[in-house]
C-alpha cells in the first residue's frame, strides 16, 4: 500500500479514509489551503523504481521551510503521480513551493490549486449575485 505508507507519513491519522477536512476560523485567518498535483518525468519514475522511497519528509520539510504545513499526500496513478494538501501563508509563499518543485527537474507538471471552505464557498456566491455582470448568453 503505497498511498498509505505516503499518508502515514503525512497525517497522524492515516487508519482512517480520507474526509473533507474542516478547517476552524482561526486556521483559515491565517493559512490558505490549496492542492498540489505533480506529474514526475519519465526519468524520475525510472529513478524511483530502482531506488524507491518514501519522499514525502523532503516534500514536508519544503513546504514547512515556507511557513506552510502539510496535511495529507498521496501517491496517485493517472494523468498526476502525486496530489498533496497543504496550507500556505500566502500565495507567494504557495508559488515559491511550486516553482522550487519545477526548478528540480524531476517533474514535468506541478499544478498547484487554492481551495476554499465551504463557508468561504457560499460567501463567494453570495458576493457573485451582486456582481455587476450580464452574460451575452443571459436572459434577464
């Protein structure tokens, strides 16, 4: 169990299936949440099948350096091989991670997503309905 082994190093919890994480106000005040997707090269898959490991203390220790947190990553299989959860202070703090992952070499896509909680959710649609704005499709 490969994801399990990557979740085990990633969350104090790893017996438990993965949950829609609820974050208090006190987090969210100061962390953003976001995703990160990584699709490895050829030439990095190839390393990690003769030398396999567990990278996910490097990947910890890079977003920590940043002043973020990780919460959960797991080996994927499909169009990513990696999809992390973590908190970043910032978005330049979240860019920076990202770009030091691309910088390395090893991978050949780093897609890194903001997420919203569901509260922040509603609030977006909320201030979407008084936008002041008419779709070329609308019929109102």
């Amino acid at each position: 169990m490969i994801g399990r082994s990557i979740l085990a190093a990633a969350s104090p919890n790893s017996s438990s299936a993965p949950t829609l994480r609820q974050q208090d106000s006190s987090e969210r005040e100061t962390m953003a949440s976001y995703m990160i997707q990584v699709s490895y090269t050829t030439a990095a898959v190839a390393a990690f099948i003769a030398n396999p490991q567990d990278r996910s203390d490097v990947i910890r220790k890079a977003i920590e350096s940043l002043g973020g947190k990780m919460h959960s990553l797991y080996l994927a299989f499909g169009e990513y091989d990696i999809v992390g959860m973590f908190d970043m202070p910032d978005n330049i703090s979240a860019a920076a991670f990202a770009a030091a992952i691309k910088a390395g070499g090893a991978c050949k896509a780093v897609k890194t997503t903001p997420l919203l909680s569901a509260a922040e959710g509603v609030a977006v649609q909320k201030k979407a309905a008084s936008a002041n704005y008419k779709s070329v499709v609308s019929k109102k």
